[in-house]
C-alpha cells in the first residue's frame, strides 16, 4: 500500500500511456488531456493485457438512427475480446454494477528529497533512519 513514485510529468504526456510494474502489480498509467487515470492491467474477463487496448468513447443510442458520442478518450477496450471499461472507475460498460477492473488513484507532487533527523550528542553525530 501507500503512495509510489512511477514516472516524471514530462515522461507521461497527454494522449499516451505507460505500463508499470508497482508493488508486484502491473499498472497502466494514462495521461488524458492533461489528467491521470490508473488501472490494473489485468481484466477481468481472463486475463489479458487490458491496458494495452485502444482508448475511444461512447456511442449511446436514444432512439432508431440516433447516437450520441461522449467520454472521448476514457473508454479503454481489452484487446483479447472486446471488453469495455471507463478509466475513471474501471467499472465495465456492459455491466457497471458487477464488472470492474482496479482503477488506482494518481496523484502528482513535487518530487520529495528524503531527509533524516539528526542529533549530535559528546560530538558523535548520529543519523537515524
Ligand atoms: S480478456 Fe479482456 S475481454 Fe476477454
């Protein structure tokens, strides 16, 4: 658990996506439009390399010969057979209630220098981890 550095801002760009290897886990990283999305690279269906699939959006249809196209971009379809889920909750298009994949929350900060408190006592200087 607890929060892991993966990559820099500048190594992400908008419209691209990296897969990392996190804590054993094997997590894909995408940076849509300037905003970061996680997922576990491993769906739910059986297993393949979902992270690896293509990004698109949602046709919905209101009526006969009408279709409406949203979420340009965070539709990520599995590359086995088609699964379909939205990076923002990994919840499956087709049945969000019962279908998901981890979706992992992402954070950007500055990068953090490790600092050590010191004490020095009789001249003996002591760093404690
Ligand atoms: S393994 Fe992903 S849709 Fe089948």
């Amino acid at each position: 658990m607890g929060k892991h550095p993966v990559c820099r801002v500048s190594e992400l760009p908008p419209g691209s996506r990296r897969i990392f290897e996190v804590a054993g886990r094997s997590i894909g990283v995408f940076n849509v439009g300037g905003r970061f999305y996680a997922l576990r690279n491993r769906c739910p269906h059986q297993g393949g390399p979902l992270c690896l699939g293509r990004l698109s959006g949602l046709v919905l249809a209101g009526a006969p010969g009408e279709h409406q196209y949203s979420d340009d971009g965070l539709i990520l379809r599995c590359p086995w057979h088609g699964w379909e889920f939205d990076i923002r909750t990994g919840r499956a298009v087709i049945d969000p209630q019962k279908t998901r994949v981890k979706a992992y929350r992402v954070t950007v900060e500055p990068p953090r220098a490790e600092t050590y408190p010191v004490v020095v006592e009789d001249q003996v200087v002591y760093v404690h981890l």
